[in-house]
C-alpha cells in the first residue's frame, strides 16, 4: 500500500473546487493511503469524508512550514499532488524527501506537471485537471461536493421549520465577500431582495463573521437572517432547498454549487472565466464581457437590480 499526500490549503473558493479532483485522487489510489494536508480552518469539510485522513498546519509562519516539513518526511509519502502550487506548497514538496511530486509548475520540484507554464490561460480548475493527467490519472470534470451526514440534514431540517421554510419557495443571497475585496460586493442586493419579495421568494441571507452586521441589517427590511449558523458542509444542505442563490464571486458562491441549485453570481473586478463556480459558468452575470487577455476590471455598481432580474425571468424563475 502506497501513502499519497494531497496539498490544500486554502482558500475556501479553492478548498471546494478541489474536493471534485480528490475525489478522482482517492479513485486512482483506492488501494492507498491517503491524507489531506490543509489549513486548520477548513478541517471540518473533510472531517467525514471516506477514506481521506487529515492533518492540519497554519498556512502562515516558518514555524508551521517546519512543523509541516518534519510531519510530511515521518510519514514516507511515495506521492505528493500539490493543489495549492505555491510558493509554500513548493518549499514543502521541495523538502518533503517525495519522490513524485505534482504540481502545477513544469519546474522544479515537480515532476510531474503540464508542460508549459501556467500564466491564466483557463479557468484554474482546467489547469489542475491537466495537473493530474500528467499523474496518469485519466481527469475529468465532476461537480464539487461536500460530504453531507445525517446530522447535517437533520439541522437544515429543524432550521427550516423554525423559519417556517419547509413548503415554502426560497432563495439564498450572500451580499459580501472576503475583507481584503470589498470591491467583490455588488451593491444593490437589498433592492433585488425587495423585488423578489415582491415575486412570492422568502429572502434567506447567507454569511459569516463581518458580514453578520450587513445580513442584520438588511433583514430588519426583507428576510431572514442566517448568518453564522451554518457550516460549509450544512450551507450546502440548505442550498439543496432553495430555489436558486445569488452571491458575489466569493466562498459561498462556490459551496452553493454543491447544491444542485442556479447560483447566480456577480464578476467584475475579476476574470468569470478564470474564477467562476465549476457547472456555474451559464449563471456569471457580468460588468462587462472581455475574453482572458483583454480582461480588466469593472466596478458592479453598472450591473442594474433590473438586470438580474431579467437573467431570472430568462431562467423562468420568476
């Protein structure tokens, strides 16, 4: 039996995207042994998900590096797929004593790689696709997923009932977006909120951390506020209940792409053909239209309530 590392660690947009490609991983190598090196944060998508062990490191610091290094050379890999391909990730696969090692750089110290370099010509998840050909495994694309318990299912359940949603007719808007991008966020969710109130929609707002005090205050108007009480793995679950969500290019877009579920999503400030949510690429609403090498950024205050309205009706959703 072989023992096979995977390297993910962030961010969560990524985390997600690459649960489609681990799980071809763990395919390839069924009769391995497999282990997930990711950030602390995102140990609880992969805490139930068969056959993968996890070991968590801080994704900051010479001394997680350290720590990581020394975890990795005890544990003998035979193989290493770096996901992440960073400048960490490289020094870790550089000094992990690994004798394959694939990544996405045709440069050292991968082995196995693409042939010519990376620069953003595709989207990332068809770069990390041709990563894994050069492994030998036979990739394709395949929806992300997060593993879902019976737990899970039961939360999103009772929480329905709580709101009085289970045989109702809602959607998921997620207003924010990471700190460090506020120029992610498009600033008119609160009137298309009121628009699709006014459609016969239950508005459910999505979020976590900082935008807790955005949710709040825009469901003293319309909706209903569910920031933090939902995990990933549970968000997904809800998202399966929905009727469709609409976010800004940020995590959440990507973990309701899980659900089975439309998720609308606003671009601008960054490339929709490099970043969009995989199975999503039909529902990107954007600034304005460029292809890869004529891109450059838009502010999404030109993308109009009216707008996005009118892709719903398109979609027969209103």
């Amino acid at each position: 039996m072989a023992k096979i590392l995977i390297i993910k660690t962030g961010a969560l947009g990524d985390v997600v995207m690459a649960t489609a490609l681990i799980r071809q991983i763990q395919q390839h190598h069924a009769q391995d042994e497999l282990w997930l090196l990711t950030s602390p944060a995102y140990a609880e998508i992969f805490a139930t998900w068969p056959g993968l062990n996890v070991a968590t490191f801080g994704r900051k610091g010479i001394w997680n590096s350290l720590k990581a290094i020394v975890w990795i050379r005890r544990r003998g890999f035979t193989r290493v797929y770096d996901l992440q391909s960073s400048d960490r990730s490289g020094f870790l696969c550089a000094l992990s004593g690994i004798r394959e090692r694939a990544g996405n750089h045709p440069r050292f110290p991968y082995n196995l790689h693409p042939r010519d370099s990376y620069s953003g010509q595709c989207h990332i998840f068809e770069r990390l696709l041709e990563v894994l050909r050069a492994a030998g495994i036979a990739a394709v694309t395949l929806p992300p997923t997060l593993p879902i318990t019976d737990e899970d299912r039961n939360f999103v359940r009772s929480w329905l009932r709580e709101n009085n949603l289970a045989d109702k007719s809602f959607v998921i808007l997620h207003p924010g977006a990471s700190r460090e991008h506020p120029e992610k966020c498009w600033p008119f969710f609160l009137e298309l909120a009121l628009a699709l109130k006014d459609c016969g929609y239950v508005i459910v707002w999505a979020g976590a951390g900082t935008e807790q005090e955005m949710n709040m205050r825009y469901s003293r108007q319309v909706g209903i506020d569910a920031s933090n009480r939902f995990s990933s793995n549970r968000l997904a679950e809800l998202g399966r209940h929905a009727r469709f969500a609409v976010t800004n290019d940020s995590g959440p877009m990507h973990i309701l792409s899980c659900s089975g579920i439309p998720v609308f999503s606003f671009f601008g400030p960054t490339n929709w053909r490099r970043n969009h949510a995989l199975g999503q690429a039909e529902n990107i609403i954007v600034a304005a239209d460029s292809s890869p090498e004529t891109f450059r950024p838009r502010a999404l205050d030109s993308i109009s309530p009216s707008q996005v309205l009118q892709r719903l009706r398109d979609r027969n959703l209103l």
